[in-house]
C-alpha cells in the first residue's frame, strides 16, 4: 500500500518505518528540513533502539523515502497519517496548530478519494476539527473529494518503540467508515497476527482511549509513590509491598515501581490535558489532579532527602548523578526527574558531576556550559570529589556497580538511590550509607546510623 506520514518524531517515524518494513511504500513529510536532509543521510535524530538500522535498511531499499514536499506525498498515499506533535500550550491543553496545519496542507492539495488517520495524542473531538479543516480547503478549491478522518492512537513506548510498533498489543481504530476500515485492516494485517488485536470504536472513544491508558499508567505510578511515601513513614519497605500486592492479577505487577515520578514526553503532559478536557466539558476531574500533584512532589523527592543528610546546607558540594534521561534505553529528557534535581542542587550551591549512557549530548544541548555541571564520560568519573551519589534513572549499567569502588572514591559515602535499584543491605555492607525511596527508613534515621 501506499502510505504518507506527516511527522518525523517518535511516533511518525517509527510508525513509517515499521510500516516500510512490512513492504508497503511509505513517503514522511516534515516541515524540518534539517531534520530530513539528516534522515535521508542515513542520521537519525532520535535513539532508539534497533530503529536506525530499519531506517536505513527500508530507505536503501527504496520503500521509505523523506521529503519536505507535501504536495507529492500527498498524492501518493492511499493512507495519510498524521503524526506531528501536540505540545501543551499555556494552560495545559494540547497545542493543535501542528495538527490543523496539516489538516489544511492536506485539503490544498487532497486529488483523490483518502482515509486521513490521525495518531497524534489529541483532545476528544479534533478528528472532527480535522475534517472541517479539511472540507473548508476543498470548499475553497471549489472540489467536492471524498475522505474519512480515523483516530488511530499510538501506544508505543520510547526505548521499545519499534518492538511495539512491530508486535502491539492492541491496534485501536476508531471510525463509522467501513471503506476505512477495510483499508486500515489490510495495511495492518502483517501486524495482527495469533489473535485479534483491531478493536473498532467510534473516533471519539478512540481519542478517548489514548488518554485513559496513559492517566491509568501515570496513576498507578503515583498511588506507588504515595505508598512509598507512607512505608517510610510507617517503617514499611515499599519493595516488600509491592511484590504483595503485584501477585494480585487484578492488581499486577507493572507499572507499580515507585521513584522519582514519572518523565517523558507523554504522562506529564496527557494528564494534564486530559484534566483540561474534562474542565472545559464542566467536569473537574480531582483524581487526575491529585496523580499530577504527587507526581510533581516526588520530583524534589531526592533533592530534599539529600538537603537534610547535609544539614540544611549544600553550599560547596558535589553530588555525583548517574542518569539524566527520563527513563533507560533513550537520550530522551523531557520533564526528566533529573533536571528538577539540578536545577535543586544548583539553586542550593551544590555542584554537579553526572554521567548517562546516552543522553550527555542532549544534557549539554539543555543545560549548556555552566562551572557547576560536568558530564562525565565514564560513570566513575562522576565520585571524584563528590560527596554523594544520586541515581536518578535505572540503566542496567548502575544495577550491579563496584561498591567497593564507590565507597572508595567518595569522601562519606553515600548513596540516594531514586529508583530503589539496589539492596540497602548489600550497599551497607559494603561500607555505603543507603537512602531509597519508601525502604522504611527516614534520611534522618540513614544519617544517624553513617554516623554523619
Ligand atoms: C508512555 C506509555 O507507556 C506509552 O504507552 C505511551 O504511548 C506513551 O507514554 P513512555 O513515555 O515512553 O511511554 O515511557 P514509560 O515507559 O511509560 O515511562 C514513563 C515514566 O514513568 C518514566 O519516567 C518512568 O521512569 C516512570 N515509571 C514507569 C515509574 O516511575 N514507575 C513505573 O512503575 C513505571
């Protein structure tokens, strides 16, 4: 099949890519030419894993081509995705400009009966706004052209993107068109395999749907922190819960990992939205408020821990970090935990010294040139002169660290592990005062027992 994709980030050019892979002839389109000279170089702006070599693989191979030029992509699918990004705008709500601008490049130049699928995260109702922008450029045209408007969200996550665009677990489509769903059914055939996994809907339940998977995620995530919270308190180790809870199928055990709260590019800004849609439609949703207010709490979680091992004062010292990214397996840092901990750290007189496996670049490009950062290239670099170590994102590289090491090359030895990655027992032994997050201990109570 012929297909067009509007949008190069995450979603788009995954999406594109698998579909490439399958055999079809996927044309992208972005309005960012750096960003496409790059892609047709074979560079890929993004990591993620396994995805460059499906890039160049499909573009070599002619099935994938990029181009800045709508107007022959658009004559070219049969299918046009729209995959371009729905940033929050002021209040919270999803920014649809990108979406609509589309939508209007697509009515100026739409020749042919299409099916326009919509995988951007947005509100509930902007397939239909989508479709009266399309409809208004035709009408300008003075063209009558049959099309349908699909809402098909995208559940992929960064880090695993191509393994769950190439195996999802569901594939939702949300439309009263029979034409497109034929259309959609075939293009997904390849990646519906075993069982069933198209489930058909009405659009707006679709748009629905991305929301409520992504606020139910986010949720589960700050009901952990909160009971974290209260098993330090109540000397309780979270760990220990979570594994008695998580044998509950009704309960489960993902999503159940407490932290330093949720990241990225989706939670933060999908709880958010979904809580101004629910405003604006005379519903004041208090649960997803109070999912974003604890979240937002944990972020400083470790910043205060460390302030009070300190005393109140952190004027003069280093705190090594390992882990900027807002997850393993991405360079990704947006609304990463990691940047509220220096921002902390910074604005209290401390110094950093940290080190991530793939996001430095992205660290330095936010961050820039500063004499209270330095990003290390080798991940015990960050101890010298350090007087505690921050985890802030469980690579696998920090699960099993040389202890030894660490105690080493710190000056009191310390270590607030914001990921609970590792067992307080075995870093003690090793001579290490442990802080974790709901591992039943105050800071107060790990500082008497280091004897600081
Ligand atoms: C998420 C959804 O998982 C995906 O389905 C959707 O399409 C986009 O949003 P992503 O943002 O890539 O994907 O990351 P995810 O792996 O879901 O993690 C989100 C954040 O939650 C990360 O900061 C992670 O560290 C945190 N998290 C996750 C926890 O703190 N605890 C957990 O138990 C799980």
């Amino acid at each position: 099949m012929n297909v067009t994709v509007f949008g190069t980030g995450y979603v788009g050019l995954v999406t594109g890519t698998c579909l490439a892979e399958m055999g079809n002839a996927v044309v992208c389109v972005d309005v960012d030419a750096n960003k496409i000279a790059r892609l047709n170089g074979g560079d890929i702006p993004i990591y993620e894993p396994g995805l460059e070599e499906l890039v160049r693989s499909n573009h070599a191979a002619g099935r994938l081509a990029f181009t800045i030029d709508p107007a022959p992509a658009i004559a070219h699918g049969d299918v046009i995705f729209i995959a371009v990004g729905t940033p929050p705008d002021e209040d919270g709500s999803a920014d649809l400009t990108h979406v609509l601008a589309v939508a209007r490049t697509i009515g100026r130049n739409l020749g042919a009966a299409s099916v326009i699928v919509n995988k951007s995260t947005v509100p509930v109702g902007t397939a239909d706004r989508v479709r009266e922008a399309i409809s208004a450029e035709l009408a300008e045209r003075g063209v009558t052209i049959e099309f349908d408007v699909v809402s098909n969200p995208e559940f992929l996550k960064e880090g695993d993107a191509v393994n769950d665009c190439m195996r999802p677990d569901r594939i939702v489509i949300g439309t009263d068109s029979a034409r497109a769903i034929g259309l959609l059914k075939d293009l997904y055939a390849p990646f519906n395999r075993n069982h069933e996994r198209i489930v058909l809907m009405d659009v707006r339940s679709a748009e629905l749907t991305k929301y409520a998977a992504n606020a139910m995620l986010a949720t589960k995530i700050s009901f952990m922190n909160e009971m974290a919270n209260i098993a330090e308190r109540v000397g309780a180790d979270i760990e220990l819960v979570r594994h008695g809870i998580g044998s509950d199928p009704r309960i489960g055990y993902h999503f159940i990992y407490p932290g330093v709260g949720y990241g990225g590019s989706c939670f933060p800004k999908d709880v958010q939205a979904l809580d101004r849609i629910a405003t604006s439609h005379g519903y004041t949703a208090r649960l997803l408020r109070s999912v974003e207010e604890v979240n937002n709490a944990q972020k400083s979680k470790l910043f205060v821990q460390i302030e009070r091992y300190f005393d109140g004062d952190l004027r003069g010292r280093t705190i090594a970090v390992w882990g900027l990214a807002f997850k393993p397996n991405t360079d990704d840092m947006r609304e990463a935990p990691s940047r509220r901990l220096l921002e902390q750290l910074w604005e209290a007189g401390a110094s950093v010294r940290a080190y991530d496996p793939e996001a430095r670049q992205e660290a330095q490009h936010i961050f820039g040139n500063r004499d209270d950062l330095t990003l290390c290239e080798q991940p015990y670099d960050v101890l010298d002169g350090a007087d505690a170590l921050a985890v802030v994102t469980e690579w696998k590289a920090f699960r099993s660290p040389d202890f030894k090491r660490i105690r080493a090359r710190l000056a009191r030895p310390v270590i607030f592990d914001g990921r609970n990655i590792y067992e307080p027992r075995v870093v003690e032994a090793a001579g290490i005062a442990y802080y974790g997050i709901g591992r039943g201990r105050s800071v107060d109570a790990v500082r008497r027992s280091a004897g600081a």
